[in-house]
C-alpha cells in the first residue's frame, strides 16, 4: 500500500509505502504496485500512545467495553492505550490482566496494554502480585491504584523496590486522601463563593514530593498521573533536576478547561460534565501545565477517559460521577492548546504523545519515528479541520465529554496499527 501526499511530523510532502505491517519506504514519488491512498497533505504522525485509559471491562461494560474505547481510541489516533486496573474485578492478578490483554488481542481496534494494580482490590493495604502480572502473557510494566492513591508511604516504597526487579514503574495517582474528603472541585476563590468542598492543590503536591523522595531513595522509577497544579510542576522540576527517574502526564482537559466553568458555562452553573479528579484547577494553573509540557517537565499528554454513563453523570453535582471522555478529543485539544499557541511543533506532540508514553510503559512496537524499517503504526490528522464537537458522533459508549458544541481545531483522518487501517476518512474501518 502507498499512501500518497502526507508530511510527516509536519514536514515537506512525501509517500509511505508500508508492506507486511512495516514502514518500507518514506519520500517523494514513490513507485509500486498495490492499494493507493490519498493522504491530501495530512500530517503523519506515530501512532499515538495513551498511558491513561479506563476501559471499564470487565464489569462496567454499560459505560465502555474493550471494543467501544479501543474504537474511540483508533478514531483519536491512538494505536495503543494503557487499560487502567480500577475495574471489577480489579485488575490485580495475572489472572484478570491476562483477560483484559486477551479480550485487546479478540476486540481491540488498537493494541491493549493492561495495567496492574499496586495494592490488592485497589485497598492500599497489602501488595498485589506485582511479579505475577509481571511475568503474565499481559507482560504488565506499569503498576498502578489509579481512582486512588497509594497513600500508605511504606506499601509506595515497598512498590518502588519491587518493580525494579522487572524495569516497572509505579503510576501514582496524587490524592492525599485525609486532606479531600468530600472534596468536589478545586479548593480556590470559586469553591468558596459556591460553597463547595475543596481539593487543595497541596493534596496533590505533598503525595509527589513525597514519592519522588521515595522513588530517589530507592532507585526506582516514578510516573505522576494527571498532574493539575502549578505547584506540582515546580516539584517536578526540582526532582528533574536532580536527575532521579520521575515522569509525569497532563490531561487535555487539564490543558484547557478551569473551575471558574463549574460556576458559570456555556451548560450553565453546577453542570456535572465539569466534574473530575484531579478537579479543574486556575487560569494559573493551565499557564503552569503548558509551559511544563512544552519544557518538558512534565512528559506525556494522557486522556485519563473516563467513560461515565448518563445515569451516573447527569445528576446533581454532589451525587455526580467523576470523570470525563477525552481519546476522540485528545489531539485537537492539543493542538488548540499547545501547537497553535506556538507552544509545541509536531515532533513535540510526536514525542509526547507517542515517543514518551511508549518509553515510559516499555510497550514494544509502538512509540517508533516514521522512517523505513519502523513497525507501520500511523496517525494521519488535518490540523486545518473545524467543526464543533458532536458527541452523537463518537464511538465511546458514553457521551461524558465537556466539549459538546465546543470548536475544536483537527480531524483524524487516518489510523494504520501495524499497515491495516483502523480509521479511514475519519470513520472506523
Ligand atoms: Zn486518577
């Protein structure tokens, strides 16, 4: 197969010939025989990586199933999404990452890669079978009790320790739990003018300060989830700087969007959709987050996509789910945020949204530059594309988007796992 007329990384126009699931040729005016594709001077990208899904199956297949995300995953651009453990039952055994590794190899439209709990039933008491998954046909790398901290700061350095022995990484998720009970949005000016339960900003820092001590103490690899404050991105940097092994993500949303909409927005006052965790935080805030992804502070752009059914998040705002979807958003939101605000060029959105999640999770085959020899995985997006978000449109199973009717710059046009489409003229193949 030739795909004609693409720029890759947002260079000069060129043709990819792929041919038995591999990238055979890049350049201009290539010949062959076989399927051709007009690629309309789209930019190709590597296939994009999420270190950051919940799949929900098994048990809350009503919300998302493996077949649902991993569609909504392809029709984002992504090749590869890392599953999280938080379902039921948790994916704390071999025996339940090997179901969710399986039911990616029967259903997935993008290649699945379980994550492992770190404490048994997510309880943050006593270690999961960090070696067993490990070992498992899932391979897990990636350990985390994300919907949850791993607050318990000997269980975290005991985590630490034993990953090391397979080259894991320990995902927390920052929540210092005592500090944010009943917490509903960001503790600021806004939560105090609603009167709604705060979560301080310093829940979030006092957790990654304490655990890049920890992972620099033990010698082990640390990845901070869903980073969402100013503070945490000058804790990072600081532990950077020290050379010890830390990485870190941001949301799309936590890119873009900022409490003030859960008083005031385009859905009205104590709309639910704004309701996630970590909360929304200050215009400060997303100012800090950008200039962190763009230095490279902060690492990665995960989804976190959480898919909520509508029972669970159109209720009122206390009794309301937490969460939003965001693989079929992702990459506009990215490129509203960061490329046409000249923050990032296309190798950084390639690096942090491929390069540096396939690193981090060790995930073989994905995360490659686009050049000869490399495995066919590709993203074909048109940055000039606008249309307002229509999330009848989606492929998720839930509709829990906070950018219904937003503008979003972008279109994926095009998604290759290993040389076969997944997603072509935008629809799944
Ligand atoms: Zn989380």
């Amino acid at each position: 197969m030739i795909i004609r007329d693409v720029r890759v990384l947002g260079g000069e126009p060129v043709d990819l010939r792929l041919h038995d699931g591999v990238i055979a040729e890049v350049g201009p005016g290539l010949k062959g025989a076989g399927e051709e594709i007009d690629g309309g001077g789209a930019i190709a990208l590597p296939g994009l990586v999420d270190l950051h899904t919940h799949l929900r199956e098994p048990g809350r297949e009503d919300a998302e199933t493996v077949e649902t995300g991993t569609q909504s995953a392809a029709r984002g651009g992504y090749t590869a999404v890392h599953a999280m453990a938080n379902t039921s039952p948790v994916a704390d055994t071999a025996g339940v990452v090997e179901q969710v590794w399986r039911l990616g190899r029967e259903f997935g439209h993008c290649d699945v890669q379980p994550v492992g709990a770190v404490t048994v039933g997510l309880e943050g008491r006593q270690l999961a079978e960090l070696g067993a998954m490990a070992d498992s046909a899932a391979r897990v790398r990636v350990f985390s009790d994300d919907g949850k901290c791993v607050s318990d700061a000997v269980l975290m350095r005991r985590a630490l320790e034993y990953v090391k022995a397979f080259d894991g990484v320990v995902a927390q998720h920052a929540q210092e739990p005592r500090l944010t009970e009943g917490a509903q949005m960001n503790e600021g000016v806004v939560s105090g003018r609603l009167g709604l339960t705060g979560w301080p900003a310093v829940a979030e820092e006092a957790i990654i300060a304490r655990d890049c001590l920890l992972a620099a103490h033990v010698g082990s690899r640390l990845h901070v989830c869903h980073v969402s404050t100013a503070g945490s991105v000058e804790i990072l940097r600081w532990a950077k700087s020290k050379g010890w092994n830390v990485t870190a993500e941001v949301t799309p949303h936590h890119l873009l969007l900022t409490d003030d909409l859960v008083e005031e927005s385009p859905v009205g006052a104590y709309n639910p959709i704004y309701k996630v965790n970590p909360p929304l935080r200050t215009r400060a805030d997303v100012e800090a987050l950008r200039a962190a992804l763009a230095d490279g502070t902060i690492d990665v752009v995960a989804t976190d996509h959480a898919p909520h059914p509508v029972e669970d998040k159109e209720s009122e705002w206390s009794a309301a789910a937490m969460g939003m979807i965001g693989l079929e958003t992702a990459l506009g939101v990215v490129q509203g945020a960061m490329v046409d605000t000249g923050l990032l060029d296309w190798a950084g959105v390639a690096e942090r949204m491929s390069y540096a999640p396939a690193r981090i999770g060790r995930l073989a085959g994905h995360g490659n530059p686009i050049e000869a020899g490399a495995p066919a995985n590709l993203t074909l997006y048109d940055p000039s594309h606008r249309a307002p978000v229509d999330p009848s449109s989606f492929a998720s199973r839930s509709r829990n988007t906070p950018y219904r009717g937003m503008t979003l710059p972008g279109r994926v046009v095009a998604t290759f796992l290993r040389g076969k489409p997944t997603v072509l003229e935008g629809k799944l193949v």
